[in-house]
C-alpha cells in the first residue's frame, strides 16, 4: 500500500514539474516570436517635414519588400519625432531603453544629426544618418556606431564650385544659420579664396524666415556673379518664390548643393531656377535595374513619383536590414561590422560604407531647372554624374588624413 502511493506520487510530481517547466518556458516563446524592431528618428512637423515624409516612406518600403522580415523573423520600424536637437536624443533614448530597438535611421537636419550621433555612441547603438550633410559627422566627429549617407558638406561644394565658378569669381552668400549653413558657408569661402574670387556679400538667416525680401534686396545691390546659397527644405522653396516674386529670377544664377525634390516642387514650375547638387532623381536614365524597380514600386504605392529623399531613406534602410541579415544578430558590434562589410553593385560603380569613416561612397548628379517645366514631377536636366569616374571616388571624398575621423 505504502509502495502505491508512493508509485502514484511519483508520476503525479514529475507531471506537476513538467506543467511548472511548461509555463516558465512560455514566455520564451513568446519572446522569440517579438518582431525584430528598429527605430526611426525623423521630424514629424516643421520646415523639413515634406523631406521626411518621403524618407520615412523610402525606409517602410524598403522593409515592405522584404515582406517585412529580418533574418527570418517578423520585424517592424518604430517612429518616433526630432523636433529638436534636446527632443531628438530624448527619443533616441526612448527608442533604446523602452522600445528596445536593436539599430536606428534618421537625422533629417546636420544640428539634430550631430546630436543624435553622440547619443549613439553613448548608448552603444547602430545609427545610420540618411539625410544630413554636415561634414563633422564623418569627419571631427564620426564614431564607431555612426553610418551616414549623405554626401558631406564640404565635398558637395567641390562638385559644385565649377559651375558656380562658370557664372563668374563675385559670389554671394546666404546661409542658414545652423550646422549646415555655416559648413557651406566655411567651405565655399576656402574655395572661393583658392580661385582668387571675391565674395561681394553674405547673410546668415534663422531658420523658418517668412520674409526673405530685406536679404533678396541687398543681393540685387551688390549685384554679384552668382548667389552661393545654403538654405534647407522650406526656406529655400520661400526664398526662391520670393526671389522670383522681386523680379530676380533669370537676373543673377543660383546655386546650391543637396537640393531636395520636395524643396523644387514647392517652389512651382514659375518660380523655380538653380544649379544644383542631388544624390538621385527618379527620371534618371542612368539608374540601376534594382533602382528603377524601387520607383515603380514606390509610384504604384503611394500614387506619385519618388522623390530623391525617399531612395535617401530606401538605401539606408536596406543597408542596415541585409547588414542585419548578414549578421544573423541584432548584436549592436555585430550590426556595425555587417555594415562596414555591406557592399551592392550600382550600375558602373557600387555602395559601401567606407570603414575608416563610415561614410558611404556615392557618386552625386549636377542639376540645372529645366527651362521650361511641362511635367509636375520633372524639374531638372540631369547635367552630370560625379565624379565622371567612379574610381575617383575615394579620392573626392576625401583621405584618412584630409577626413579627420578618429574613431578610437
């Protein structure tokens, strides 16, 4: 009898243990099925939010075409705002410590962007800046975890400094007053110094002028060559309506690098004029197989042409989800080595971070405002691809030496 009841607890504990192991085991299954999560840290309002949207569109498509899956898991991008520089680290953190995101896409304006690195390397997690300009964040003030697309500042006005040039050595500057403004300002004063010109004038505006027409005015009296401009998103599209409303446009050429789509599209097919610097335009005979498809794709879902911003935010995000992949783990060390290693052809040339600064090496398209606008979605004449070769890539970006990255 007493042998029974012992034989019959036996089983009875060993089945109890076994319901216990069952349900702590649970949660592990549960946790293994959480999608895999990145953050996007990106303006939701203000003047670069017309910028945004279509990074913001570029990133959700690039994990749409993956049928959102990252190393054979679910995954899911987190967005959340950069109203500030303050704000965007906040979130940044927010991101980290309760979404618990394992890598993060953003950075539309170079102050918030200079802001959001360093929190990235305190906070040891993979960064990739698609939008921002400023030459220090690969430069001065690059870091293991930061990953920047753009091309900086300083190595935009090289390639536009020929066609600035071409209209005569008197220029004209106004810049915003923030991180990339002044960088324009600093490199196109070092170059227009090194061709023996003059600069006949400048101004440095605040960010979200209304009223550009007191600055417009002084140009008009200094009557320069060309006006040099560094003016961001909106503003820019408010100074070029003005600068037409005050009768100068077709009076004096304007120039400036990184011109985004959205900002020309606002300006109207009246108003709009320059030479410009961009990363990519839909229209763009020269683009890749795989490019083209990704503007059929953005066109069919979202009913309009993809802006330049939005293969900003396609390539960036596909950089860092097949790094991601290429990894097989969300190991923030891990990701960064994926990303050093991650490497894609482009027609004749390819994409790549390089590893000494993390600043990926693509070649740029010289635009000029067509002379006449016919198609909503089609302001510019492509002009040229540089550089010319794509071997001289590495040189036009600039040395280990000439960069100043120390990573440490």
């Amino acid at each position: 009898m007493k042998s029974n009841t012992t034989g019959l607890l036996i089983p009875r504990r060993k089945a109890l243990f076994g319901a216990a192991a069952a349900s702590l085991a649970a949660p592990f299954v549960a946790r293994a099925a959480d999608p895999i999560k990145i953050g996007l840290l990106l303006a939701k309002t203000g003047q670069i939010a017309g910028q945004t949207e279509y990074l913001a569109n570029g990133s959700f498509l690039a994990l749409e075409q993956r049928n959102n899956m990252i190393m054979g898991q679910p995954a899911e991008l987190v967005w959340l705002d950069e109203p500030s520089p303050q704000a965007a680290t906040q979130n940044m953190q927010k991101l980290v410590q309760e979404n618990k995101v394992c890598a993060i896409l953003g950075g539309a304006l170079s102050s918030n962007a200079l802001a959001e690195e360093a929190t990235a390397a305190q906070l040891k997690i993979p960064f990739v800046c698609d939008n921002a300009a400023a030459t220090d964040i690969t430069g001065k003030n690059c870091n293991k975890y930061t990953f920047r697309l753009n091309t900086p500042v300083a190595v935009q006005q090289r390639m536009l400094a020929p066609y600035a040039l071409s209209y005569g050595k008197r220029w004209y500057h106004i810049t915003a007053s923030f991180a990339f403004g002044q960088d324009i300002l600093r490199s196109s004063r070092e170059l227009l110094k090194a061709a023996g010109g003059t600069e006949v004038g400048s101004d440095e505006v605040p960010l979200n002028t209304a009223d550009f027409s007191s600055f417009i005015l002084k140009i008009r009296q200094a009557k320069p060559d060309v006006v040099v401009g560094g003016l961001s998103a909106g503003d820019l599209t408010t100074f070029l309506k003005q600068w037409n409303e005050l009768g100068m446009k077709g009076k004096i050429p304007f120039v400036e690098i990184a011109i985004g789509d959205t900002d020309i599209w606002s300006v109207g097919a009246e108003a709009a004029t320059g030479v410009f610097t961009k990363m990519w335009d839909h229209t763009n005979p020269n683009n890749p197989p795989e490019e083209k498809a990704f503007a059929e794709a953005y066109l069919k879902k979202y009913g309009k042409p993809a802006a330049d911003k939005a293969w900003m935010g396609w390539i960036t995000a596909r950089s860092l989800f097949e790094s991601i992949d290429a990894a097989k783990s969300t190991d923030a060390m891990a990701i960064v080595e994926g990303l050093e290693a991650w490497k894609v052809p482009a027609g004749s040339s390819s994409y790549s971070y390089r590893k000494f600064d993390h600043q990926m090496l693509v070649r740029n398209l010289a635009v000029a405002v067509k002379p006449k606008i016919t198609d909503k979605w089609d302001y510019f004449d492509v002009k040229a691809t540089l550089p010319e070769n794509p071997a001289d890539l590495d040189k036009v970006f600039g040395t280990e030496a000439e960069i100043g990255c120390k990573m440490g």
